[in-house]
C-alpha cells in the first residue's frame, strides 16, 4: 500500500507535501496540458502565502507527507483550479483519488466537529488519532461514516433502476440506496428501503460488496436481492421514476467506478 494513514505526524519531514485542499465539496487541484490535474504537492514556505485553515496531517503517500485543509475559494494562486471531488475521478492516479476521498472525510469532521455537541465548548484534536475531545464535558467525537445500503433488485430477467430526486445527471438511473437507521440491521434495511421508495418486497438478500463513498462521509454496504412480491408504486419525495429494466436496454447508469455501477454491470454479466 502506496498510503500510510496516521495522525501522528513525523517529527522530521521532507520539504514537499501533497495538499488536499477544500472548499466546500470542491477540492483544489494543479492545472496540467489535456486537461489532466494533479494534488499540489507544496514547500512549506509556499504554504502561508495559501491562507489555508483547518490544516491536518493524514499520512504518508510514497515517503511524502499528506495534508488536508481549507482555502478560501477567493484566494486561489495562479495556476489552480477547484473542482468537484467526484469529477476528479479518471482524472488523476486511481490511489491518489481514493486519498482524496479519504481527505475530504477527515476535513469535513475537523471542520464540523470544532465545538462540542453537548456542552458547546471548542473541542480539542489529540496528536496521536484522529479524535477530537471536549476539554469541558470529556465527549469523544471519531470521524463520522454514516452507513448506507445500495441493492441490485432482480426479477428474472430485469432489474429495478429508479431515478432519484437530487441525481446530477437527470437522465441517470441507478440501483437503490438508502441510509441505514439506528437500531437495523443491514437487510432490514434494504427490505425497507426497496419497499418504501418502489412498494417492491424483497428476498434472497445476499452481500456483494462495500465502497467508502466520500460525499459527505458514507460507506456504501452493496447487496442483491431478488423480486418477491409488489408493483412500483414510486415515493415522490425520493424518487423522479422507476422501472424494471433489461439488459440489453439499459438507460443511462453510473460509471464502473461506483459500487451502483458494480452492481449493474453484475446484473449484465449474470443474463449470459
Ligand atoms: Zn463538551
């Protein structure tokens, strides 16, 4: 593994260092020729001339180290750009995109998490995790991941795609997700979801797979399932559309890149 995650920071550290800077959902990156950016990699003394905030050590990727932090998008230097963090993907090194997510998770916790949520004193960040700690009241805070499920339902020779109400691309349809809610189990969960926002009853759930899936901060936790019983009755606050789809007359989905992806092209591979 190219990445070492640590909170400890070394106490003799080279020159460089690669950056992860946010703002917002946008992560900013170094213009290069064809459309191509890479992760500043920064001297230190080109550091404060930056005005970043919020900065925070998160390992080492290939012997140099990682930083996330925040600028502000008015002060962007010359030869930068922001973009969004999910378009970044194919864009750079695959490894380097997952750091990325990873970066955007840790900073989106420091940024969140600086007062206490019971007493609303500053917290304070421990050296050795990362942990943030209420000096007042002793609360705890861990980065947060908020676990979400995502199912390939099939029926015979279809599978169950909806369009959901706040997908970017309006055209995309996708398998269905759904947070997990405190006291569920995970196939609770998906019998749940799949029946709420399609009035579908599921069966046969199987795991497939899981994704760290960095928009904000969740871990999308795959599944298949099979058609049990129900009509598509679609619940509008979450979904625009839904319907069964065949394989060879698929409409627009997610990039293999996505665990939703994944699945679809597991569907495909499954009709032969
Ligand atoms: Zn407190």
């Amino acid at each position: 593994m190219d990445f070492i995650k640590t909170a400890i920071e070394p106490e003799m550290l080279p020159g460089k260092a690669y950056f992860f800077i946010f703002s917002n959902n946008d992560i900013l990156v170094k213009k290069k020729f064809n459309n191509f950016v890479s992760i500043p990699l920064i001297e230190e003394k080109s550091i404060t001339k930056m005005e970043l905030n919020g900065i925070c050590f998160l390992g080492m990727y290939k012997n140099t180290p990682c930083y996330c932090a925040h600028i502000h998008p008015a002060g962007l230097p010359d030869f930068y750009k922001l973009i969004n963090l999910r378009s970044l993907y194919g864009k750079i090194d695959n490894g380097v995109w997952i750091i990325s997510g990873y970066a955007r998770q840790i900073h989106g916790w420091n940024m969140n998490f600086k007062f206490c949520g019971r007493c609303g004193a500053k917290t304070e960040r421990n050296k050795n995790e990362h942990v943030r700690v209420c000096p007042m009241c002793g609360l705890i805070s861990y980065p947060r991941i908020s676990p979400a499920i995502i199912t390939a339902v099939v029926k015979g020779h279809q599978i169950l795609l909806g369009r959901g109400v706040n997908f970017p691309n309006k055209k995309m349809f996708s398998v269905l997700a759904g947070f997990v809610e405190p006291g569920e189990a995970l196939e609770e969960c998906v019998k749940r979801e799949i029946f709420e926002e399609t009035g579908i009853n599921v069966k046969n759930i199987q795991y497939f797979k899981s994704q760290s899936w960095p928009f904000p901060d969740s871990l999308m936790i795959g599944f298949t399932a099979e058609y049990e019983s129900g009509e598509i009755i679609i619940d509008t606050k979450e979904i625009v559309e839904a319907a069964w789809f065949k394989a060879e007359n698929l409409p627009v989905i997610p990039g293999k890149q996505t665990l939703a992806g994944e699945l679809i092209e597991w569907f495909v591979l499954n009709q032969s």
